[in-house]
C-alpha cells in the first residue's frame, strides 16, 4: 500500500510538470504598451471532454464538510506554478485566486474534475482536478478564500473613435461595473461582485478586484456565447444573460478596469494605522449635592 501511495504521488508530480510545461508554452506575448490588451486563449476549437460527464462530482461538495485552510496549505503547493503559492500569479493568463470565497473554488475544480468546464484552460485543470476529492477541493478553496488579492494597472489610454470618444480605456469599464447600462437593462456589475470587487461568499459570486485582464475578457466572452456543460448552470445563466449584449470593447475594458481595482493607498493604510476601540471610561461616582438626604 506504501508503494501504491508513492508511485500515485510520483504520478501527480510528473504531471503538475507536464501541466506546467504544456502552459508556458501556450503562453501568448504580451501587449504592446498603450494598447488594449489582446487575449488569445488556449485552443477551444475541439473543447477537452471527459466522458461521461459526471454530476455526482460536483453534488459530493455538499457532502464535504467546511475546508480546513491549513490542509488547503500543503495541498496549494502543486497549483504554485501557475497560480502563485498565495493565489496571485505573475503570469498574466492565469487567474488570481487569492481572496475568492471557497465555495467558488471548490465548484470550479468539481466542474474541472467532471469534465463539465471544458473551454480556456481546461487541458491544464482537468488533469490537475482529476485526484482531488471534493474535501480536497473545499481545503484548497478555503486557503485561498484566505489570501489577500493583489492587483495590476488599468488602462489610462484615451478612447479615439466610437461611442465612447474621449473617455479613458478603463472608465468604459468601471461605468459598467458601477452603473450598467439601464438603456440595455445591464445591472451593475457590483450588485453581485460588491462595491470594492470582493464578490460574495453567501452566494459565493467571486472575487473580482485586481483580476487578470486577460482572464476577465476569456471568461465574459465565454459567458457571451451563452452555452455551457454544467451540471447546474444556475450562476452562469446570470453571467449569461449579462455579457451577451456587451461588444468586444466593453469586454476589454471591464478586464483593465478590475485588473487595476484595488483599495486606495491611503485607505489601506488608514485601516493600518486605525487605533484599536478602547473601553469607555467609567462613569464618576454619584455625589451627594450639600442639604441632601
């Protein structure tokens, strides 16, 4: 049984390589400074399937109980290569994952795992999804439901044809996620990602701030094309229903907007500096005025 656990460990670890090596050479070349960024994904003309598709992978997370972060920890170690060890990757294809609630990352993976998420990188994420258990998959979600996301920069190019003439690349973008469009029947992208990006763990919408551009654009223009193998499409209806009426403009510019959202300096370093809350000062005894009983 020893030799059986060492070989499947050894197994794991040749492919993590395999994976990571196939990735780097998939890598595209980055942008030209001033331009938008331009996404080529991975190949999605013939979608890596898992045969049959299996929506008891994805049902089991139920059954798993809350993720351990400190497990999640040791288990993080083979998503470092792409995804950073803390969830903050330095290349720019791969997704953040730091600060995304755990229930979001647990599902991704069972969706990875049953073959049910097959577009983008899922040559990568399938076999990488394939060993892990859903507690497994709850542990990683929790340890990087618990890192601090970082961030990158917007795109401060002034818009020179269109509709959107004058306005800088990334205020198309934050418009969108602030406002929406009522004329379209857009909501704002905050009504479910929040204010600041952070997403919601209740219904665990992810965290959004400080995404990679070029991740946000792959998966708006997956949620665009409207069709989809999960097993409970639920969340990517809403996302559905919201992209498909967005041109590849917007797209871009929503991505340079959330790559470079993140808290003010002087924020964060007020919540830094901020005293801790003191204890009241006890009430001065009563007095006695004079000629009183």
């Amino acid at each position: 049984m020893r030799h059986a656990r060492a070989f499947g460990l050894t197994a794991f670890a040749a492919l993590a390589v395999a994976a990571v090596a196939f990735a780097q050479n998939a890598a595209p070349a980055p942008a030209a400074a001033g331009q938008a960024a331009t996404v080529t994904p991975l190949p999605d003309a013939a979608p890596v399937q898992a045969a049959p598709l299996d929506a008891a992978i994805v049902s089991d997370l139920a059954k798993a109980h809350w993720g351990d972060a400190k497990a999640g920890a040791v288990k993080a170690g083979a998503c470092a290569a792409c995804h950073g060890l803390d969830g903050n990757p330095t290349d720019p294809q791969y997704p953040r994952l730091a600060g995304m609630p755990e229930r979001y990352v647990a599902r991704q993976l069972a969706y990875f795992k049953a073959g049910q998420r097959t577009s983008g990188m899922a040559a990568i994420m399938m076999p990488m999804a394939a060993p892990l258990s859903a507690q497994d998959m709850r542990d990683l979600g929790a340890y990087f439901s618990q890192q601090k996301a970082a961030s990158g920069i917007a795109d401060d190019t002034l818009i020179a044809t269109g509709p959107y003439t004058g306005k800088k690349y990334y205020e198309v973008g934050q418009s969108l996620f602030r406002g929406g469009d009522p004329v379209r029947n857009l909501p704002a992208c905050m009504a479910c990602h929040g204010p600041t990006g952070a997403g919601n763990p209740g219904p665990a919408y992810p965290h959004v701030a400080g995404q990679q551009s070029a991740y946000v654009v792959r998966r708006l223009q997956e949620y665009r094309t409207g069709t989809t193998s999960e097993s409970d499409p639920h969340s990517f209806q809403i996302m559905a229903t919201v992209a498909k009426s967005l041109t590849d403009e917007e797209i871009q510019a929503l991505g340079s907007y959330l790559q470079g959202l993140h808290p003010r300096a002087e924020q964060a370093a007020a919540a830094v500096a901020a005293p801790a809350p003191t204890a009241p000062a006890p009430a001065a005894p009563a007095t006695t005025a004079p000629g009183a009983e």
